[in-house]
C-alpha cells in the first residue's frame, strides 16, 4: 500500500468545488428560465430544452464517463471533462441566440458527465476506507447535498443583479482556478490490470439508451405519457440498455463488469440514489414552482427561501459522517429519508396565501436535515468493498441512478401537478386553488416515492463497511 497523498485535502477541497459547479447548473437555471426566455425570445416549448437538453447529455454519459476515468486515468478525465463545462459555460453566458444556447448547455452537460463521476472516484482512490473516507465523503455529500438548493438560490441572486449570463460566466473564473491548482495537487490514479481494448460498442448502447431515457422521460409530462412517440422512446431506450447488459456479459473486457452487482450494498445503495433523486429534484422543482406562481415570489427571493435547505444540509453534513463512521450507513440513511418524507408531507399541506415561516419553513428545514443524512451514507454504501479497480465505474453508477431518479421524478410530479390543475381548472376553480391542489397532489406522490427509499434502504443495504482498505493506486 502506497503511504497517504500529504495533499489528499487540498485535492478533496478542489475537486470539491468543481462538483459542487456541476450539482448547482442542474437547478440553477430553473429562476432564470422567464428572464432567458424574454431576452432570446424563447417559445413557451423551446424554454424547457435549456434543461432538457444538460440533463440527457449529463444523465446520459454519466458511466461512460465514470469508466473512461478508470482506463484513461482519473485526474486526465476530470481535468477534460472541467476544461469542457467551463469553455461550455463561457458559450451560454455569450450566447445570443436559442440555438447555441442550447447546443452549449449540451457541450456542459457531457462535461459534467465526466467531471461528477470522476470527483467521486479520486476521493475513493486518494482516501483509504473507513473513518478518513467518510469524513472525506461526508464534506463531498455536503457540496452535492446542498448544490441544488444553492442553485436556485444563486440563480436567484445572479439573474437579478447580474443578469442571466452570469449564471453561466460564474463558472468560468472557478473552473480556471480548479484547472490551475490540480496538475500540482490532485495524484494521478487509473485502473490496475484493466485491459486497454475500449469497450465501444457497450459504451455507445448504454450511452444512447441512457440519453433517450432521459429525453423521454423529460418530455413526458408535454407530450403524454401515453403518446405514441413518448411510447416508442421508452422502448427503443430499453431495448439499447436490455442490449447493453447482454453485451456486456459476453465481450472480454466489458465497460461495466456486472460482477460489480454482487455486492450487495453498491446494489441497493443505487436503488436508494436512484429513489433519493427522484425526490429531491422533484421536491425542489415543486417547491420552485409554488413560490413563484401561487405565491407570486421574485427569482431573487425564491432563491433566499431555499438557504433554509442549503445551510441545514451543509451542517448536518458532518454529523452524517461521524454516524455512518460509529453505527454504519444503513440506519443513518434510513432516518434522514425519513425526515424527507416527513418534509415532503409537509408540503402537502399548502395553502392558496401561504406564509414562509408558517407553512413552509419546517418542510425546508426538516428535509435539508434528512437531505444530508441519506444523501452522504448512500455514497458511502455505493462504494464500501470496491477496489480501485472499479471506482470509476461505482462512481459512474450512482451518479446515473441519482440523475436518471431525478429525470423520472421531476416527469412524474410535472404530470401529476399539471394533470390535476387543468382538471380543477375546467371545473371553475381559480388559477392559483388549482395549481396549489395540483402541487400538493405531487408532494403527496413524491413522498410515497421517498418512502419507498426507507423501505429500500432497510431492506436491500447491509449495515457492513469493510475493515480492510484496498489499496490506493498512485
């Protein structure tokens, strides 16, 4: 075993950061969507491809990106894949027309595909197992856990004293400071004794499958689920993914080991990041939404409304680790998804003049504290027992659960919350009685899917962290 990298917190710090950039463009854009909108004269339609469009190349190149990382090295992909989303991000802030806008939130998309993954398994390679990796995990969960309520709340602060480039331009000068400062402070690390043949075939299935699944799944709530078009995606997307987990049971150096599945803890800690995705990106898509269009909030305060969710997550995160660390992940996760479904519980009782201490301040608190401990034992559990060998890939995998389970959730509170308020609508309830009733109908949904994830969590985690490290490869 190789003595301890003396830099391995100034790297964590970095590569801190540069996830944290990634996590935050997931929501960020959400309040600024109206002011994109009304400056590049966006179609009501086309505004959603702002989104869209960064979540099918995100969502879709996660495990390729996360596997590239163990054959080509860690440190090179994460440096590629950061040059990428900040040149990408220097585009959209420059961007004067839908088109490139568009086109360069895709190019940022695939960064950050290569970037998230790549985070995770240089702190599983640069941190041996146990205590110290926790902690490690524990400040990364806190970046990625409270990324997406900082979003919207930076988006908020940007786009009204800023403008809506600069939601994008913030990325540039922190991306070039990461850039500068990791050559000399992040180790190099890749896959021992893995083959150099590149899986191509396995790459470009999964790929392909992951990216129309994504698609499909965030068109949906537009089209219908029961579409024809969003019909024949879903099944193309399966058939790629079906084809993809045959491939890979038969090529000699598969993209994705399935041997990985065999422990049992990476497996179930997926289906949780998966579940743990769908509602928290559905919660804060929700929340968003009833702030600004019942409550009539301004980007700028809808954002400072989610610091109650941001600041708990982010001081919570320590306590996370040291419990995983003293007692293991399991019970940890499964108390802190069940202080979201408490949250989310919460919500369901919204009102039409809704007040924020009154009736909202307690769901945010109590699910920013239940966000940090289930967000930081389920990326302990995906990667307890793997060796470095596979780092990449774990990484790779929970990242795609997690944003795969955000797509779906986001798909399915949309058309619940929408479905329900046309109908109210056209039985003569005003704007605002039937958006609400249609929001709490979805915080409703979306707490059963958080429910689910206790279930999971007690059921399909094993409570075991190895004692034995395996070996950090320089």
């Amino acid at each position: 075993m190789t003595a301890p990298d003396p830099r391995r917190w100034q790297a964590l710090a970095l590569v801190c950061v540069a996830f944290f950039m990634t996590v935050l463009d997931v929501s960020i854009v959400n309040v600024a969507l109206p002011s994109i909108g009304r400056s590049l004269h966006f179609s009501e339609t086309g505004l959603q491809w702002v989104i869209t469009a960064y979540a099918i190349t995100f969502g879709g190149f996660l495990l390729l990106g996360g596997r590239t990382g163990d054959i080509l090295g860690r440190k090179r992909m994460f440096l590629a894949g950061l040059t990428l989303f900040s040149l990408a991000s220097l585009v959209c802030g420059l961007s004067g027309s839908t088109g490139v806008l568009v086109a360069a939130r895709a190019v940022q998309g695939l960064g950050a595909a290569i970037v998230s993954p790549s985070t995770l398994s240089i702190i599983t390679t640069t941190f041996e197992e146990g205590a110290e990796r926790n902690k490690a995990l524990g400040i990364w969960g806190a970046m990625g856990g409270s990324g997406a309520a900082a979003g919207v709340l930076f988006g908020g602060i940007l786009t009204r004293y800023a403008g809506w480039e600069w939601i994008f331009f913030v990325n540039v000068p922190v991306g070039a400071l990461v850039l500068a400062l990791a050559p000399r402070i992040v180790r190099e690390s890749r896959a021992p004794d893995i083959g150099r043949n590149f899986d191509a075939i396995g790459a470009s299935s999964v790929t392909g499958g992951l990216a129309l699944l994504v698609y499909a799944i965030s068109k949906a709530p537009v089209d219908g689920w029961s579409d024809s078009r969003t019909i024949g995606l879903l099944i193309a997307a399966a058939a790629l993914i079906v084809f993809f987990v045959v491939w890979e049971t038969r090529v000699e150096n598969p993209l994705m080991p399935l041997s990985i599945f065999r422990i049992r803890t990476l497996a179930g800690a997926n289906v949780v990041g998966l579940l743990l995705g769908a509602s928290i990106f559905a919660d804060f898509f929700l929340l968003t939404l009833y702030v600004q269009n019942v409550l009539h909030y301004s980007a700028l305060k809808t954002g400072i409304t989610f610091l109650a969710t941001a600041g708990t997550t982010v001081l919570v995160a320590a306590l996370s680790q040291w419990l995983c660390t003293r007692i293991g992940p399991k019970p940890v996760m499964a108390a802190g998804l069940a202080l979201n479904t408490g949250g989310l519980l919460w919500y369901t009782q919204i009102p039409v003049h809704g007040a924020y201490v009154h009736d909202l301040l307690g769901g945010y608190l109590m699910f920013g504290f239940g966000l940090a401990l289930a967000f930081i034992p389920v990326s302990i559990a995906a990667l307890a027992g793997v060796g470095p060998r596979e780092a990449g890939l774990a990484s790779g995998l929970l990242n795609t659960s997690q944003q795969v389970g955000g797509a779906i959730g986001v798909a399915i509170a949309s058309s619940v919350a929408v479905s329900h308020a046309t109908h109210l609508l056209q039985t003569g309830h005003s704007q605002a009685s039937a958006f609400t009733s249609g929001y709490a109908l979805a915080f409703w949904v979306t707490a059963g899917v958080s429910a689910a994830a206790v279930v999971a969590a007690l059921v399909l985690v094993k409570n075991e962290i190895p004692t034995e490290a395996a070996p950090v490869v320089a």
